[in-house]
C-alpha cells in the first residue's frame, strides 16, 4: 500500500446520449485514462460505457453507468465498473450528491458542493 504519495490521473472521453423520453436518455461513451504507473495498473486504459440519464424533476438527476476498464500495457487485464450518481438541487451555487462505484471495492459517497 501507499502511504502520503501522489498518483497523477488525466480522464477524458467521447460519447453519445440519445433521448427515450422528455425525462430520460441513454448514454454510451469511450473513455481513455492516461496516469502514472502504480502497483501492477497500466499507465494507458480504454473503459466503454453504457448508462441513462434521468430526470425526474428538476431537483432530481439520476445517472447509472457501466463498464469495463481495460489496461492497454498493464497486469491487471480488465475490471468491471458499476456507477450510480443521484444529484439534488436546482443552483448553479450547490448541490448534495449520493453516489455508489463498484470496481474492486464499494464505495459509497455523500457529498455537498458549493460552487464559486
């Protein structure tokens, strides 16, 4: 394990969102991570994505993805990844999101944002 070190990550992707109905959409992007070899990773991965978008107020936006996360140059082959994000709140200023990943582990997030 690491203790008090830095791994430097750059995360960008492509996609598409077609719309089902006036409250939802479905997604699918290709992403590319580029990062600092760590442990057995790769430095390179390609993840393809599917998920929605939904919406059913405007305080309320829900967004469910899945994955997999596949190292170009490194040991550990491919891994699944599962993401739920529910966004409260209409400002430009805040929000409260709760969101769930699955990777390797579970986690679980609650956070509040406030926007400059």
């Amino acid at each position: 394990a690491c203790t008090q070190c830095n791994v430097w990550k750059l995360e960008g992707g492509l996609g598409r969102a077609l719309p089902i109905s006036s409250h939802a959409m479905a997604l699918g992007m290709l992403n590319l991570t580029v990062q600092q070899p760590y442990q057995d990773g790769g430095s390179v991965a390609l993840t393809p994505q599917l998920g929605f978008i939904f919406t059913p107020s405007p305080y309320w936006k829900s967004r469910g993805t899945i994955g997999v996360q596949s190292d170009l140059n490194g040991a550990r082959g491919s891994d699944r990844i599962v993401r739920l994000e529910n966004r409260f709140g209409s400002s430009r200023h805040w929000d409260l999101r709760l969101s769930y990943e699955e990777r390797r582990a579970r986690e679980v997030l609650a956070a509040i944002s406030i926007y400059l």
